[in-house]
C-alpha cells in the first residue's frame, strides 16, 4: 500500500490530505488553525505573515492526518507541496527568517514595479517576462532593500512560501522554474533568470535558490523535520506549485484552451496556452504553467481579484457573526437576482491587477434604508465578486482565452449555489465542481514526481465531477442589468 501526502499552504490556513495513491481516494484529511492565520498590516496596503506561523500549522495538519488515518508513515511514497504565490521571504545562511514575508495581496511595491517597467521599457518586459514587473517578488526584494538595509545586507536566499516550507522539510534551498516566473524573475523570450529584472534592481543572482522541475524529487524529510511533522526520515519531497497553477492542476487543467477557478480568500480564473501571450497593461499575468518545459511550453493565464471570499469572510465575522457560511447563503438567496441595484465592489485587499494596480478599496452603492436589508447585502457581496471576475475574463477574452467550460473545486465560494449559478450566469460558463482541492492536487503532483504514476492521466484516478452548473436564462437579464450598473460605478470609481 503507497500513500502520497498533500499540503496546502494559504492564507487563511493550512490543508493536509492523505491519498491512496492505488485508488485516488482520500484517505484523512485536516486544516490548522480553526480560525484563519493573521495577516499583519502596519500600514495601509500592507499584508504580512510569519513563516514560521506556516511551518507550525503544518506541522499540525501533518500530525492530525497520521493520526486520523491511523497508517504506517512509512508507507507514504512522496510528500507535495503548494502555497500562496508572490510571497517574498528571505533568510540569512542559517537559513532563519530574516523578517516576516511580505505576502501576495502586499502593495507596498506598485511604485518600484512601475518604475522598473518604465526604465527597462514597457515593451521589452512585455516580451520578456510577460509582464511588468508590477507588485511581484522581485518589487518587494527591491523594497526591502530601499527600505530596510540592514535587513538587507543579512540576506542569503530569498524564497517563495512554498520553497521556504519545501527547506524546512530538506534542509535544501531550491525553486522552480514556474516559481521563478510568479516572482517576474524568468526570462521566456531567452529561456533563463529575469537578469535584466535583479540588474535594474541592483540585485545579485546569487539570492535565487537552484531551479529543480516542478515534477521531481526536491529533496528528502530530515531527521528533525521527521519528528516535527510525524512522518519518516528520508521521505521524498517531490512537487511544489503555487496555489493557483497547481489549482489547475488538481482539475486536470494541463492543456490549451482549459480553463479552472478558484474563490478563496482572492477569485482566480487561470486558462492554459501553447502560445506566449500578455496584457499591454498587465492587468492579467502571464505564468509558467506546472507543466512547462523550454521545448514544450505551457504558459498560464491568470486573472486575480484579491478581494474575493476574504470579502465574504468580513461580512460573517463582523456583520452576521453568529452564523455560519451555509446560513449566510442561504439568507443571501432571500434577496434578488441583481439586489434591487444595490451594488458591492470586493477591492479592499491591496492593489488590484486587474484595475492596473490601483488600490480603491472596497465599496457599496444604492444602498437604501427602506429596501435594503442584509439579505441584499450579502447577496451584493457574492455577486460583486462574480462581476469582478467578469470584468477580468473580459480581459482574457481581448487575449483570446476562452471560459466556455471552467472546472473548479467543490469549495470555497463554489459552495454557495448563488455564487456558482451567477458565475455561470454571468460569464456564460459552463461550471463543473469537482471532488478535489489544493492540497489532494499537490499529492497527486508528488506521485507523478516520484514516480508512482506511469503517466499523468493516472495521477487522477478517483477525481470525480461533483455537479455541473449551466447559465441560468431566466436570470440572465436581471445579471445583464446589474452588472452594467456595477461596472458604470466602477468606472465612474476609477475615472474620479
């Protein structure tokens, strides 16, 4: 019996699942902590988090898993890996934590990134990164270096989240090609390291970790780390994605023209090409996808809202409170298709891609004392959200991405029926729910890394479509309205 172990490291918590890599099927499952991590916010537009607050929820999750599942540890074949992308942590030569990691939805970095793109030329990033190197890892290197100099000179390596938990369990320092990209720190057009970006920032390449490919063997769990997580020395360390790339790739989502999405604490929509392509504004990136390769390129395509359930996470802990996400649902089905004009815009976590790095916070509109009650609200919210991710797709659709069919997980947002039928309502999608999340895709990615599977079609045995979710025609009109009345606010928002 061979097992494989999945850890999803996000922002809000950490997810681990135990596979039986024969069957597909889960096996135990656990997340640490009950409640969502902190992110830390000294300044307005600041989001930060410990590693170390990381490594002991995993640790955590690790041992309640063990201990569910009741197995030999020894039977686990291979351990994977996927994190919340863009963060930047920095250790010094003993491999501490130099400071804490500035996090994905930080903004501190818009200006540096924008002045970079200015001095190196738009178009020549556009054709060599893809992007601009925008509010990235690369940005927030160069802020801590600005900014905090002492820090600065202490530096050895510099991480992502997931390479940072990736050496707790190895002792290694190591990236990957994929991870590279989400920091605007590869080059596609020459197939290397973003030097062009490290020597505008005056920074030295000595600071990026080696580059492994995303399926293979990482490393093995030290005798510490062993004892920590409750597994066995020697186990293989063997897949390690960002969460959104390996979102996709928990769907089967490897291939052009698939489409996956996701709504955690951000919305994404990440569509798959053969082809390079990116945003004259940047407002949707351009990634390494899991699978690519310099010889057969994978590229993903992806639509970020950073306000997104954290939204409606906001909403339950300060304004229902006592009642959980299915009631909040279910309340929020009281109301209307389009909340009798009541509109929300879900930007109050940090700068937002899609608005070209703009920072306008989080709004409501229309709202009126004798109409509205909290049912409308609720319901805006989710539907503010669902035409946040509308005005990105049609960002993508200038880029030639389609969303006829969009797969996702059977969580998160996904399971408030309101929000899957306005998303597909609203995008004129075809939404299928699948029976997988972050952390079982990072197991199924260890497998393949390790060689379990002979190939990756049966890395997914045992995923399974959940439901299918069709456009809703008799909402249609109500939602065509709304949105037009959500965007002219919007607009009216950005052109003040």
């Amino acid at each position: 019996m061979s097992y494989l172990l999945g850890f999803d490291s996000g922002t809000s918590s950490v997810k681990a699942s135990l596979l039986d890599a024969e069957s597909g099927k889960v096996i135990a499952s656990a997340t640490s902590p009950a409640k969502e991590m902190e992110i830390i916010s000294h300044k307005s537009g600041w989001a930060e988090q410990r590693p170390d607050t990381w490594w002991e929820n995993l640790r955590v999750a690790s041992k309640k898993v063990v201990k569910e599942s009741g197995i030999d540890v020894g039977d686990i074949a291979a351990i994977g890996i996927t994190y919340q992308m863009h963060g930047l942590v920095a250790v010094d030569k003993q491999l501490i934590p130099l400071r804490p990691s500035i996090i994905w939805c930080d903004s501190r970095a818009v200006e540096i990134g924008r002045k970079a793109c200015e001095d190196m030329g738009e178009q020549f990033c556009l054709e060599n990164f893809l992007n601009s190197p925008g509010n990235f890892t690369a940005s927030k290197l160069k802020w801590v270096m600005d900014n905090e100099p002492d820090i600065y000179e202490k530096i050895y390596k510099i991480m992502l989240p997931g390479d940072y938990l990736a050496m707790k369990m190895t002792g290694k320092v190591t990236t990957t090609t994929s991870g590279l990209s989400e920091g605007i720190l590869w080059n596609f057009k020459h197939k290397r390291a973003a030097r062009e970006v490290m020597q505008c920032y005056g920074i030295s390449e000595d600071f990026l970790p080696e580059v492994m490919d995303t399926f293979s063997v990482h490393g093995q769990l030290t005798v510490g780390a062993a004892v920590e997580l409750g597994l066995k020395a020697g186990t293989k360390v063997a897949y390690r994605a960002g969460d959104q790339p390996n979102n996709a790739f928990s769907l089967n989502v490897l291939n052009p023209g698939e489409v996956a999405a996701t709504a955690g604490t951000s919305g994404v929509v990440y569509g798959i090409g053969e082809k390079s392509s990116y945003d004259s504004l940047s407002r949707v990136n351009t990634f390494a996808h899991v699978n690519y390769a310099n010889d057969n390129p994978r590229y993903g395509v992806l639509l970020c809202v950073n306000g997104a359930g954290i939204l409606n996470s906001w909403l339950k802990h300060n304004i229902t409170t006592s009642i959980d996400y299915a009631e909040i649902n279910e309340m929020a089905m009281a109301a209307p298709a389009g909340s009798v004009g009541l509109s929300m815009l879900p930007y109050g976590n940090g700068a937002e891609r899609t608005l070209a790095n703009k920072n306008i916070g989080a709004s409501v509109f229309g709202l009126n004392f004798n109409i509205h009650d909290k049912s409308h609200i609720l319901r805006a919210a989710q539907e503010g959200i669902v035409f946040a991710l509308k005005y990105g797709l049609d960002i993508m659709g200038q880029m030639g991405v389609e969303s006829k069919t969009v797969r996702a997980g059977n969580a998160n947002m996904f399971l408030s029926p309101l929000f899957a039928t306005a998303f597909a309502t609203v995008t004129g999608s075809v939404v299928e729910l699948y029976n997988t999340d972050g952390s079982q895709g990072a197991a199924r990615g260890a497998g393949i890394a390790c060689g379990l599977y002979a190939s990756n079609d049966d890395a997914f045995v045992g995923l399974r479509k959940s439901c299918e979710i069709a456009p809703d025609e008799s909402l249609s009109d109500s939602y065509k309205e709304a949105y037009g009345l959500w965007l002219s606010r919007l607009n009216a928002l950005l052109n003040d």
